[in-house]
DNA sequence: CCGAGCTTGTGCACAAAGTCACAAGCATGT
DNA sequence: ACATGCTTGTGACTTTGTGCACAAGCTCGG
C-alpha cells in the first residue's frame, strides 16, 4: 500500500503508544497541529527523537508548522494496529483479575474485556465488572468467539507456564504476564511481562546507588 | 569497602531483580551452586550477558564450578540495596490501589505495606489488606515514620502530577506510577512507570506486524 | 514573487547494549 | 604433580539506540 515499509526499531515500538496517548488529548483537547518540540516535552523526550520515530511510520508532518494531529494519530493507530477493538481475556479472578476487570481504561484505549476465567470452581459464576467468571473449559471458546485475542495471565507464578500453554492452545496470539514467572511461548506469540516487585527492586537499586538512574525525567 | 565499585549499566540494573528471585528459588530449593548458563536458562537471556551482568557486582564466581548461590544472593541484595525491607505508601484507595494493598508478594520480596492514602473522604477509614486508608493530610507524617518510603501513585492520570508532588514534599525518594501521564520529579528522586494499555499496544504492534519481535522468547 | 522564519527529516558521530570466543583458573582423579 | 574437563571473566566486535546539526521545504506577509 505503502511501499516503503522499513522495519521499526523496538526502541521506537516502545515509544509509539505514548505518543498515541498523548495525540488523543491533544485531539480531545480540539488542538489540531502539534510540533516534535512539544510533542517530546509532553512525552518527556528528546524532540530529535521524536521526529525519528515518527518517521518510521511514513513523511506526515509539515515543515515549518508541525504534525496534523488528527491524520497523525490515524496513522499512528494504523501502525500499532489498534484500528479495531482487540479483545482481552483475563485468567485468574483474584485481586488483581479483578482490578484488571473493573479497569475502564482498556475499553478506553481499544481493548474491551471479553471474558475473565479462572480454575477455581468457587469463583466460576462470580462477577467482576461487566462479565461473568468462567470455567477454564470455556477458554477456547471464548478466545475461538472473540479472535484477535490478548491473553492476561494475573495467576501465582507456579501455574504462570501451564496458563500460557492453555492460552496458546486456545489459540490467543499475545500475552501479557503479570506472575513473577519466566514464561516460554512459540516464536510466532507476542509476549510480554510486567512485573511490580521487580520495579520496586530497580527503584531501590537507584534510591541507594543515589545518583541520577536513568528513571528520572527532567524537572520543569 | 570493595574498592572498585564500578557503575553498573541500566540493562544490567533492569535484570538484576530477575536473578535476585531466581536465586531466591534456587535457595529455597537446596541448590548450593548454580552455573551461568542455568541461570540464564532461568531467566530466558544469554549466558554471556548473565556473566557480564553478574561481574559488574564484582568477582563473586568460582571458575569450573560456578556460583555459590547462598553467596550471591546475599551479594545481590547488597548491590540492589534490599537488605532492609523498604515500606510502601500506595495513594489511591481504588480498584488497583485495593489490589496492590492486597498483594502479599510485597511484603515478602520486601516491601512491606505501610500505608494506603486517599483523597476521598468516603473511602477514608475503610479497610483495605492489614491497614486503614488514611486521609492525605496524614502522608508527610507517614513518611516521616517509615523512611526510607517508595511511592507509589494509583489515583486516575489527571491528578498523578498533584499527587507526586505531594510525595515528593512528604519525603518520599522513590515513586512507582500507574497512572497513564507523565510525571516530573526532581532529579535525585527515582520514578519509574507502568502503564498496562501501553503494554496491550505493544502487544498490538507486534501481533499485527507478524515477525518475531523482541517480545517473545525461546520455546523449549 | 520573494524573503523571513519555522519545523521537519535525516546523515553522522557517538554511546550503550549484546554477542562471541577464548584465555585464565579451579577442582578432581590418577 | 599434573593432565583433564568444566566454567568464569573479559577483550574485541557487532548491533542498536541517541542526539546534534543542518539542509530541505512549507507558510505567510509584504
Ligand atoms: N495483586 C496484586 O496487586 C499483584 C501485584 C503484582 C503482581 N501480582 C501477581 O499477579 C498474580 C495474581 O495475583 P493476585 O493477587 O490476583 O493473586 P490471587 O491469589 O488473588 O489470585 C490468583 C487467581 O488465580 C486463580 N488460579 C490459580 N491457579 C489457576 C490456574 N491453574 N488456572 C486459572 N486460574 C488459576 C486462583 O483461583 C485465583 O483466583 C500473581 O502472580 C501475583 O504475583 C499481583
Ligand atoms: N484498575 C486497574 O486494573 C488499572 C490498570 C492499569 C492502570 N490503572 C491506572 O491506575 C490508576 C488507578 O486506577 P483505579 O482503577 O484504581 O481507579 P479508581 O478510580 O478505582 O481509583 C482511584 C482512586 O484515587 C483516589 N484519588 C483521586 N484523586 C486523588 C488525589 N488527588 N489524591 C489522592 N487520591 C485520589 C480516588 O478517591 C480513588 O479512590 C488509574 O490511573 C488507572 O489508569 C488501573
């Protein structure tokens, strides 16, 4: 469609969602041009960065005024492929489950929670937000009713791996992972981890080692 | 005391609390030495890198053998500054705050809860985990009591800058958001974020872009 | 139509991180 | 004592990421 297509860093890919963050206030905010300079100052970056970046996805700016904030994040949301809503099901119903379940963000942002399941009979039938907790049998049908799918695994640790592989059987194509386990997929499953006690751990390291971590931004 | 205290890349800071719960496991399992190249099996990265990563702690291996793991966990604490327990103030009585409070997996990497502030009223008082939710005006005397305090910011984006002044004012030397918005600090406090839809679009990114991206991990 | 004033897009030089390969060094058995 | 086998620690190299600086290019006013 495009033609050029060039690979995008993962530097960058880290990057882009806060951009988009930032595009739909602006866009909310009926600001309808915005410049690289302020564009990094409110996402706490280096503009030349900035401008980088938004070249990966293609020439959509205009010298001497800036980027069109609406056609920008058209194509940003192009690039991310967030276009469509990508339903996210959830496995385990326990305090965090049910944080993520009643989280409107994710709607928000283009990710409506499909299902939340759990193996624990007693919790099976519960509700949490707007959805009923199901039994793991229903996995593959959920996942089969809703593809493209994001798998949450929010269970202990020790079952982190044995979800996953449920997951991926059922047929979900990315998973995030917030048990403080080391999970392996096949290569062609996206998969990502986000661990809390670990960022506890990395502020620690800087808090004692006091001398400006690469955690700080600047001060205005 | 050491003598070469040589500073320790960021990379390497980001993956030291991974080994610190690897060898926390292999403790609690009886294992007396464990080879770079088990560890980095563990912890899904390359055993070069475990090797580089671990030498910057100092020389702590024994060659043909490997590492002595009740050694190099008491070495690792010292180097991420966990030896002593670090409390945790969380602001934001909510779905996530309530989850957070929740969470016994704190406590036991060392970061017990000390308190959960809100600016509700309504939610003032209530129980959330072990404690009451205090009122803000209680927070500079909280920290005070608890010193050395992480932060950590659970209140909607909008009001997180406000809120991580005020625990900046109170004393706090380390802040953990969850708030999608940028927060400045001055520069002798550690901030590190975690946004959730951020790490969905990521996910989003790569499922779309069908090529192995750095998300994924080997499959055994 | 032209010049002034911005802002983008990018070449380049540098810094950081990751990987490889291997000498150095320890333990063990003979 | 010494050879053997294994694993560490690290120098050299590759890949990736960052930031500066500036030419190219747009807009607008006169
Ligand atoms: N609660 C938090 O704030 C928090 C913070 C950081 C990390 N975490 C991590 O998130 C995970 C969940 O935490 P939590 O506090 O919600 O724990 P929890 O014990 O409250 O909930 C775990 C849930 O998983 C379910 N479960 C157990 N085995 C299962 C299986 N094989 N298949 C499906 N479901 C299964 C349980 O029935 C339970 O409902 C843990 O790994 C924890 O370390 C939680
Ligand atoms: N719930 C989740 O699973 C989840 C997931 C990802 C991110 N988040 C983010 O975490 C934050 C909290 O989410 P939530 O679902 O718990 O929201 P929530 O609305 O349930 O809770 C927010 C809490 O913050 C309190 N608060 C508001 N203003 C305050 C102030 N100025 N000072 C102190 N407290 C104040 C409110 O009284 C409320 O108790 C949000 O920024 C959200 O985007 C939540």
């Amino acid at each position: 469609m495009d033609g050029h297509a060039r690979r995008i860093p993962d530097a960058t890919v880290a990057r882009l969602p806060e951009y988009l963050r930032i595009l739909i206030e602006l866009a909310e905010q009926r600001i309808g041009t915005v410049s690289s300079e302020r564009l990094a100052e409110l996402a706490g970056v280096n503009a030349a960065k900035v401008r980088k970046d938004l070249s990966y996805l293609g020439t959509y700016g205009t010298r001497g005024v800036g980027y069109d904030v609406d056609y920008l994040l058209f194509q940003m949301r192009q690039a991310l492929g967030v276009t469509r809503d990508c339903p996210v099901v959830v496995v385990g119903a326990g305090n965090l489950g049910r944080a993520l379940a009643n989280y409107a963000g994710f709607s928000d942002r283009g990710f409506p929670l499909a299902a939340v399941v759990d193996a624990d009979e007693a919790k099976v039938g519960t509700n949490v937000g707007d959805v009923t907790v199901r039994p793991m049998s229903d996995l593959a049908e959920l996942v089969r009713a809703n593809q493209p799918v994001i798998g949450v695994i929010a269970t202990p640790g020790p079952v982190a791996q044995l979800v996953a592989d449920q997951l991926v059987a059922a047929g979900v194509t990315a998973i995030l992972n917030f048990a403080p386990a080391l999970v392996s997929v096949p290569p062609n499953i996206s998969l990502r981890k986000v661990d809390l006690a670990l960022e506890l751990q990395i502020l620690s390291f800087y808090q004692s080692h006091r001398e400006s971590g690469s955690a700080s931004r600047g001060w205005t």
